[in-house]
C-alpha cells in the first residue's frame, strides 16, 4: 500500500477523475460494449475474409491486408483529433454519430468495386473506432462511480472479447457460405441496432473540458504515458502484422481448407475471451505483470507456429493460445493509462488509440511486404519478435502504476 501511494504522489503518475458520480448507468455501459463489440468485428473482418476479397476484386493479399493499414492510419489522427475538435458537443451526440460512421463504412465496403473504393470504406471505419476507442474511458468514467470503474470497463472489454470470438471464425464461415459482400452488410445492421441501443440509454454528457494540443504535449511530458505508448507501438505491430495474415499462414504452412481455418480462429476468439477474464484478474493483483505476461507468451507461440506450424496440432494449440494472451494486453493497457493519467482521460484515450492504430498500420505495411516476399511465415517471424522485445521493455523499464484503491485514497 505504501508502494501504490507514493507513486501516486509522484508527478509522473496523475490520477485525479474529472467528477465524481454516486449511482450507475449501467444500460449506457452496455451500449458502450455494444459499439466496441461492433467495431471491433468491423475491425477484423478482413483478416478472416482476406483470400475471397483479394481473389474478387483481383489483388494481391499484402493489398487486400493493406484495408486494416487504412483504417489504422486514419484511427490513429482520428484518435488524437475526436476530443479535441468535438470538445463543445454533447458526449452522447459525439458516440451517436461515430457508430453511423460504422454503419456507412460497412455499406460501402460491401459494394466495394474495387481497392480504391474498399480503402475509403475502411477509413470511415477508422475515423468511427479511434474516436470511439479514444472517448469510451473517458465517457465510462462518466457513467458509474469510480469505485465501479472496473467492473464497467469489464463489460466494455467484453464487447472486444464477443467480437473476438464471432468476427475472425463467424466471418470466414460466412464468407465461405453467403460471400464477403454479405458479411459487411451483417456487419452494418450489427451498427444499426448499437445505434439505437446508445440513442435509448445514454444520458446528455456535456464536455467537461477543452482538450487541447498542448495537453497532448503535457501528457507526452509524463514518463509513464510515455512507455505505455512504446510498449504498445512495439507489441501492437507484431501482433497485427501476425494477426491481419493469419489466413494466409493457415492456408501455406498447415495446408488447412477454410473449415478448419474457421474452427483455428474459432479457438483464437475462445481463448481471447478467456484470456480476458484472465487478464482481468491479474491485472488486479499487477497491471505490469499482466502486460509483461500476455507479450511474452504471444512471443513464444510465435516461435512455436515458425518452427512447428507445420502440424495442425501445434498451429491450433499456438494460434489459441495467442488469442488468450492477448486477452491480457487490453484490459492491462488501458488500466494502465487509466490509472496514469485519469485527470485526462479523454486526451489519453487519443494519445492510447493513435499509439494503437499507428501500430496496427504499421505490423499490416510490415507484414504485408513479409507475405509478399517470404510468405506468411515472415510476418509470424516479425510477431515473434516484436512481442518478445515488447515484453523485455515492459519488464526493464516500467513501473507499477497506482492501485486503484490507492488512486480514491489519495483523491
């Protein structure tokens, strides 16, 4: 406990939440879950849809996987810019209208007619999920009590750990049985009923400040935010340079057909959902340990489908037990951020989010020219790693941050 308190004393640890909230608006919580969850499967599509979008509109699969490039390139300024140029709208309008972008970018990615068209479909996509992702903390905290605030962002989480599950095994299924194009457009009616659930159950939410360029600036001046942001620049990358190819590597090094594929990625999602209640729980006790733990095992599984993947055995078992330990990176990171910087949530959520999306780009340019000049097994190469490097410069150089107990202590 003494540990937790003097770090919240010092400068680089600021944890003061914006207002205070004595009862819960636990139905706004849930649409929040809902529009994470929609996003997300949005998000991931295509990675499960890869070889049937590629072969239709007759690209390559590093050009196909460079969709997950455009909606990471403009999540990360919409990330950082949501806050800051909505800062006089009213919270609940600001989450209204980034879930039509979901639906819009959906509808368009369905009648893609080709690259060019498929690219602008998923930059709305990025616009939607950075400004949602960079303002769904902030607008939480708004919603319940502190004391609450884990077990909300537990629910939101859930939403990631549901579209985990359904989106990568459920879409390519679906893909193989109605077509691509019918999948986007399921993904644009899952927008349409998450619109309407946030439009029945979040209350007016009036800015409560006026974020600004110059507290991103401040907040970039706290070391602690500072490795946050690097450690998810280096784990991020790897991660979806592995993740927005894992088809491809499915196909080329177990040779598995798409029902198997379905049932590999079936077991990512299982064991995403798992790892997020997993990582839930030891982030309790340590958010250190839980960031340090899910980039270290993710690292050998990596080293496992390079030297292995051969066998169905060791690529399924590897593949699953990825998707668990990136359970624990999320809910660790965010808590993390959180807990560093409360007293600007809004400002780093931006910050979080365009680390994110700067590195979803930036594994998906990198493991995209791996798949095209040594194969899928380039980018499990760079997954392994990055995510081993991430782990080491989370265990050298990070601090625990202030228990959430402490943090109400001290307020």
């Amino acid at each position: 406990m003494s540990d937790s308190l003097s770090a919240t004393a010092d400068p680089e640890f600021v944890s003061t939440p914006p207002e205070a909230r004595t009862d819960a608006a636990w139905a706004g919580i849930v649409s929040l879950a809902m529009g994470v969850f929609g996003l997300v499967t949005a998000e991931f599509l295509p990675a499960s849809l890869l070889t049937p979008i590629a072969a239709d509109l007759r690209i390559s699969d590093g050009a196909a996987g460079q969709a997950v490039t455009a909606t990471a390139v403009i999540g990360a300024v919409a990330g950082i810019a949501t806050a800051i140029v909505t800062r006089r709208l009213d919270r609940r309008v600001v989450m209204w209208s980034l879930t039509v972008l979901l639906i819009l970018s959906s509808l368009l990615a369905a009648a893609a007619n080709g690259l060019v068209m498929l690219l602008g479909a998923r930059l709305l996509l990025g616009i939607g999920l950075g400004g949602f992702w960079s303002m769904a903390a902030a607008t939480a905290m708004r919603l319940v009590p502190m004391e609450a605030m884990p077990r909300a962002m537990a629910i939101i989480f859930t939403g990631v750990s549901v579209a985990t599950v359904s989106a990568a095994p459920v879409g390519a299924y679906l893909g193989d049985l109605i077509g691509w194009r019918a999948v986007f457009v399921l993904s644009a009616a899952i927008g349409g009923l998450t619109l309407l659930a946030q439009v029945l159950t979040l209350p007016r939410l009036p800015p409560l400040a006026a974020p600004s360029l110059r507290t991103l600036g401040e907040l970039l001046g706290r070391p602690a935010v500072r490795l946050v942001l690097l450690a998810v620049l280096v784990i991020i990358s790897g991660h979806f340079a592995g993740f927005t190819y894992v088809r491809p590597f499915l196909e080329q090094v177990p040779l598995l057909k798409v029902e198997l594929i379905s049932l590999v990625l079936l077991a990512y999602g299982v064991g995403g959902f798992f790892g997020n209640l997993a990582g839930g729980a030891v982030v309790a006790r340590s958010v250190k340990a839980a960031v340090v733990i899910g980039a270290l095992a993710i690292g050998v599984a990596a080293l496992a489908m390079a030297f292995a993947g051969s066998s169905l055995a060791v690529s399924a078992a590897a593949v699953a037990a990825w998707g668990f330990f990136f359970g624990f990176l999320p809910v660790g990171i965010q808590t993390w951020t959180v807990r560093v910087a409360a007293d600007q949530a809004e400002a780093a959520g931006g910050l979080l989010v365009a680390a994110f999306q700067v590195a979803i780009a930036g594994g998906a340019v990198l493991g995209g020219l791996l798949v095209d000049h040594l194969g899928a097994l380039g980018a499990v190469g760079y997954l392994a790693v990055a995510t081993l490097l991430g782990a080491g410069l989370v265990l050298a150089a990070g601090r625990e941050p202030p228990a959430a107990g402490a943090v109400t202590a001290a307020l």
